[in-house]
C-alpha cells in the first residue's frame, strides 16, 4: 500500500501493481544491492574517518546489507508482500530465522549477532539515541555479511540464477 499525498490515509494498491512489483523484485536484484553496501561498508571502514560517530555509518551499511542477502534468498520462496510483512520488514533475526528454515546455513555465531539486531537497533544506527544498549561489534557485523554473501550466492547459483561475486 501507499499513501495518498497530503493524507495519512494509505492508497489500495491494484492487482497489476502489486504483480510488478513481484516480477521486478528478483533475488538476483536484492543479491547485488546487498554486494554494493557490503563493498561500500568495507571501503568505509578502512579510512577511519573522524567523527563522533565513525562506526554508525559502517553498521548502517552492514544492517541493510544482511537484510538485503536474507531477502535474496527469502525471495526464492516468498513473496515481496510476505517479505515487507509486519513478519518480516526490517526483523532481521526474523528474516534469519525463515532463511535458516528453509535450509541457509548460518552459525550459532552469526545468528546470536543477528540476534542482537532488533529493530531498535536497526533504527538505532539511523538516529542517534543516548544510553546504554548491548549492540554486536561493528566487525562482527561485517563478518556476518562476509559469511551470507557467500552461502546465499551459492543458493542462488544452485537455482542457476548467475550473481557475481
């Protein structure tokens, strides 16, 4: 659904909209965004940049790079409105938790980092919150978009969708 312009009230979607988007929402699309924020995360994290925040932007990167790899291959067997679900959206240990069901292999490890990535954390990292919070390192996150870029192009390529890198 969208909204209408100027209203809070949300715009039915038709029929034909909501089929595009199911056709032009591939795992092939969803695998590649994920590769450019994974490459951009790593890029950034290697200058150091000063800052009060420098880590923020590197885990923002990472976060929307998993969610993306899990949507790729979510996207094998769901649909893009189960995907954007309430179910799903931006959950990622949700999202991990149906990928791991329908037989992605990620580790005890990579799940418990997943774990830690509710969404107040996923917002988190967009919007500056003080206090204190557990949150995973910014290298594990990293670590963990290393690892699904690798198992989920794997299982993309065994359904002979060809995806780079």
């Amino acid at each position: 659904m969208r909204k209408a312009r100027g209203t809070n009230v949300r715009k039915e979607r038709i029929p034909e909209e909501i089929a595009d988007e199911e056709r032009r929402t591939i795992p092939m699309g969803l695998y590649n965004t994920a590769c450019s924020y994974h490459l951009a995360a790593r890029k950034l994290e290697k200058l150091d940049l000063p800052g009060t925040h420098p880590s923020m932007p590197v885990e923002l990167l990472a976060l929307h790079t998993i969610e993306l790899f899990l949507k790729a291959f979510l996207r094998l067997t769901h649909s893009v409105a189960q995907l954007s679900s309430r179910n799903f959206g931006h959950r990622l240990p949700a999202l991990a938790s149906a990928a791991k069901q329908n037989k992605l292999v990620i580790t005890k490890r990579d799940m418990a980092v997943i774990g830690m990535c509710d969404l107040e954390l996923v917002f988190g990292v967009r919007y500056i919150k003080t206090g204190y919070y557990v949150r995973p390192h910014t290298e594990d996150l990293l670590t963990v978009c290393d690892h699904l870029r690798y198992r989920v192009k794997v299982k993309l390529r065994q359904r002979k969708i060809m995806v780079r890198g």
